[in-house]
C-alpha cells in the first residue's frame, strides 16, 4: 500500500478514538493531546500514564472492550491492540462510515500512516517511508533532530511573527521572496534572541517598511 501524500492535519477540539490502552497506545495519544484533540479511549485497563491523564480529565475513557457503533462521530480513529480481528471489525466499521483509521502495526488497515516526528518550537520534522521501514524513518529523524540547530526555533517565530503582522495588514508575499529574505545576519540576530532586530532586518530584506 502505498501512502504517498503528505498532510498536516488540524484536529484541534475535534473528537477523536483510541483504541487501546497500552504502551502503543500512550505514544499515540502523546501526539493526539499535542493536536489539542478530544480523545475518547476505548480499552478494559489503561497504563498508569493514560490513568493520570483520565484523572485529569484530558481523556474520556470507557472502561470496556471495543462494541459496533463506537466508531460514530469521531474524526479520526487510531487502534493500538494486538487482536486482528478487533482491528479488523474496527476498520470495517470505519471504512462503513467513511471515517480515517490508523492501526498500529497493519498498514494494510490503515488509510494514514504516523511519520517519525521532532519539533523545534512551531517547526515541525516529519520523516517517513510510506509504511516500508519504520526503523529507518527513526533512524533519519534522529539524524536530522541531532544535526538541526535550536535556534530555528527562533527563527520560525520571528518569520511566523512578521508573515502575520504582513498579511494583517493586506500584504501577501510569494514564497520565492521569502526564500530570498534569509541570510545569516538575520539567523544571527534571531538565534541571539534580538527579536526586534530580527524582525527588522527581515522586513528590510523583505523591501516592506513598518
């Protein structure tokens, strides 16, 4: 199967299942919980990490196995338990009602699949293989997360900063001119935390005034 699309989807306040409640699935909610989605967990017991976020209220679980028709109203389902025939039936259900499932281990189940990720700050890292090799796309986002700098970081904010105060104010540059307004005094400024400065040398060399 071949998943060849890249996407950044924004689940934010929007209800999401997960099935299972073991190591898997705690992963899967770390991602889930830094979406800022609604998850509702599906599974007999919880680890004791997925036990604190329930106490906490950041995870509505149902403390059972999963039944036909718990797959209704959700956005996305996620399945992180080692019976086939459970993701089988989930997945069925979820082809029925035209909803996305990811089941972990089983891309022949899945319509995504879940990248290797990093981030630094608002910059996010994604590496995969399209399902082939998740090793390797592990072993690349380690690479890459040793090798990046900290201080683009800083510099996605003050880039983000200025696109929004631009756009606020009815300016809309092309991409090709923002590639152009990178140079290494603005990456100095901006890994030096001289925000304000960073600021203004990118719109000096963006040609905007303000």
């Amino acid at each position: 199967m071949s998943f060849a699309y890249p996407v950044m989807l924004d689940l934010a306040g929007r209800r999401c299942l997960l099935v299972g409640g073991g190591p898997v699935a705690e992963r899967k909610m770390d991602g889930l919980l830094t979406a800022d989605a609604r998850v509702t967990v599906v599974s007999p017991s919880l680890t004791p990490a997925l036990l604190t976020l329930a106490a906490e209220a950041r995870l509505h679980w149902r403390p059972r196995e999963y039944v036909a028709g718990d797959a209704a109203g959700f956005a996305l389902v996620m399945v992180a338990t080692s019976d086939a025939s459970v993701s089988e039936a989930i997945a069925a259900e979820c082809r029925a009602r035209g909803v996305w499932i990811n089941c972990a281990d089983d891309p022949g189940r899945c319509d995504f699949i879940l990248p290797a990720v990093f981030r630094r700050g608002a910059l996010t890292v994604a590496v995969s293989t399209g399902g082939v090799s998740p090793t390797m796309a592990r072993l690349v986002r380690e690479e890459l997360e040793a090798r990046l700098p900290d201080d683009l970081a800083l510099l996605t904010d003050v880039m983000g900063d200025v696109r929004r105060s631009l756009r606020e104010g009815g300016i809309s540059l092309d991409a090709e001119r923002w590639w152009q307004a990178l140079d290494g005094e603005l990456r100095s400024l901006a890994a030096a935390g001289r925000t304000a400065e960073a600021q203004a040398r990118l719109k000096e060399r963006l040609g905007v005034s303000g």
